[in-house]
C-alpha cells in the first residue's frame, strides 16, 4: 500500500504531511503525536488501519504538528491550534461531509471539530479516548499529578537517545499485552516520530485537554470504543467520555493495549462495529466530487491558496500579500509553493495560467 503524501500549511504557518489512501467517499483521521506517515505504512500499529479504511475508503491521515513528516519545531500546541490543523486539512482537500476517525487524544480533537462543525462530520468513531485527561488539574489527588509529572520527566530524558529505558515506561502504558517484537517497534516509532523537547510540551499540552462541556454539542451518530484493560487512557475514561455525547453508543473491547493489533479478536470487534456504521453514512462527498478525476482536482488548490494566487495574478509581491491578507511572507510563500505542486506548474507565472483557465480565480 502506498500514500500519496501531500502538504498544507496551517493559519500560523506550520507545514502538515498529508496522507490519502484508497478510493471511494472520504473518511478522515484526527492526528495524535507519535505519528509518522512514512513509518504508518510498515507499522503494526498502523498499517492494519490503513488497509481496512482504504478498503472502502479515501483515507486521510496526517501527521501531527511537531511529528513525522510535519514541521518539528512549531509555536503553539493546543487544541485551538489542532483543530485549526485539522480545518487545514479539511480545506486541502475541499471536504463538504465526511465521518470523523479519533483516537487517544486524537478522539477530543475529533469531539470538538465535530461540535463546531456540524455541518461537516456526519459520523464519529472514537477509540481510546476521553473528555478531561486523567493527569490534569481537575484531579484533586496529588499522586496522580505526581505521577504525570514522572511521565514527563521520562520523556524529558528518554526521548531522542539510544538507550530505551525511559522510553519503557511509555512501552508499558502503551502496551498491556505485546509480543517483545512489538514493543521494539513501538519503542522505535517514538524515538523517530518526535524531538525530546516536542515530547515533552505534546504531553503538558494534553493533561489540558478538556472537552466535557462541549461533547454535549455533538449532533452526529457515534460510536465510542475502549480497550477494557487500557493501561495509558483508563477505561472509565472512555466510558465518561461516551456518557457526556448525546445518543453516543459505548462499546468495550476486550484488550489490554490502548490500541488493539491486529492479530486481536478486539481488532475484529471493532471492525465489524464500525464497517455497517460507515456503510449507513450516505452524507459524505468531497466539493464537487463524484470521481477519481473529480477527487484528483479537488486535492489541487485551497481557498487561501487560490485567494493568494489571485492576488499573484494581481502583481502582488509575498510582503504585499502577507499585509493584505494578515500573514507572514513565508506563509504566503508556502501556500504559494502548494499551489504550484497542486497545479503541476514550475513558475507562477504558469500557474496563474492554468488557474485561470480552471475558472479558479474568478
């Protein structure tokens, strides 16, 4: 299986890799850390997700802010800025109506992207998840802050080295029931994925996450998941955070990885949860697309890129347009960048042509 891996770049300039796989309506993924889409492909975390959705699917993922093949060393990380990564990636691709993937910390991204847009998720599947996180000022009991302080000093020091030991302590809340060969990967898959320091602010930035409140707002069908002996994200935590979604569906899988493999009978529970969910989904399109060649033109230009490349054809310089438009003059640079990749274009002077032989520019 293959990606095609393209890029878009976020409202305060961070590059996100994109990968879409399969064919068919469009079924999009909300990003976590320790993401990689390169590694996704050969991954036993991963590559099982890929086949299935791609299966019936077009299956977009992208790497998260700071991981994989996205920009490493970023501003700001929180949820504001990951939902506004994942509108990047919905407006790459010009999506109107799609069910929404989220898992672990990426099921409160996907909760709150699904409140605010109503009009665009149809469905939500969620694994692994919750709505406030465990290690959080909420909790009123010191060990357990004492404790999410000691996971994050396990990342301080174990991140980015050789030596494995501290990255073990994550292996085991991962992972309740592993093989020694899937621990190794797992452990790699963190080494590669993320930087110490970005390590470190991804999991201060997630004992903030809070979505109790706006999880009420969730107007679509969805199913919520969670692996019964869940060691990282506690399995009362998913069952809270399927409580606080109006109509959601709970269902328990009986593993004790946060995510099942699949070699798992959760793995096939889970499977035959979801394909009849997603087959009942009659909602989802991309703008103006009902075909291959359709999708293949819809993957080409942005609202913001065609806004910026109106303003190329104009005679505008990237300082010019970065004033006007409120960004900075790299911003504008790599939307520019997109556009010509979008548009298989060299110059810009060819790709205000072909833009305006596609009508794009008004």
């Amino acid at each position: 299986m293959e990606h095609d891996i393209r890029f878009c770049t976020t409202a305060d300039g961070v590059r996100l890799a994109v990968g879409i796989s399969g064919k068919g309506p469009p079924i999009v993924k909300a990003a976590t850390w320790l993401t990689h889409l390169e590694y996704d492909l050969t991954s036993p975390f991963a590559k099982h997700w890929l086949e299935a959705f791609s299966r019936d699917h077009t299956f977009v993922g992208y790497d998260a802010r700071g991981c994989g093949l996205s920009d490493r060393r970023v501003g700001e990380l929180s949820m504001d800025a990951w939902l506004e990564d994942l509108d990047a990636v919905v407006d790459l691709l010009r999506l109107e109506r799609f069910p929404l993937l989220g898992i672990s910390q990426g099921a409160a991204i996907a909760v709150a992207y699904a409140a605010r847009h109503p009009q665009k998720v149809s469905r939500l599947v969620l694994l692994g998840g919750f709505a406030r996180a465990y290690f959080s000022a909420h909790n009123p009991d010191p060990k357990v802050l004492e404790e999410g302080e000691a996971l994050i000093r396990a990342a301080k020091m174990g991140w980015g080295r050789d030596d494995s030991a501290f990255r073990q302590v994550f292996v085991t809340k991962f992972l309740g029931d592993a093989t020694a060969e899937q621990q190794r990967a797992f452990d790699e898959r963190q080494r590669v994925t993320t930087e110490p320091e970005m390590a470190v602010r991804y999991l201060r930035a997630m004992f903030s996450v809070d979505v109790k409140e706006i999880a009420r707002q969730v107007a679509c069908p969805t199913l919520v998941f969670h692996c019964r002996n869940d060691r990282l994200i506690y399995f009362d935590q998913g069952r809270k955070l399927a409580a606080q979604i109006p109509g959601a569906r709970f269902i328990p899988l009986e593993s004790a990885n946060h995510i099942p493999f699949e070699n798992e009978p959760a793995w096939t529970q889970f499977l035959a949860e979801v394909r009849p969910f997603l087959a009942a989904d009659g909602n989802t399109a991309f703008a103006g697309a009902s075909s291959a060649t359709n999708l293949e033109q819809s993957r080409a230009l942005t609202p913001r890129q065609i806004e910026i490349l109106r303003e190329v054809a104009h005679g505008q310089t990237d300082k010019q347009i970065a004033r006007k438009l409120s960004l900075s003059p790299r911003t504008v640079e790599m939307h520019v960048a997109n556009a010509l990749a979008g548009l298989q274009c060299r110059t810009r002077a060819e790709a205000v042509r072909k833009a305006g032989e596609q009508g794009l520019l008004g």
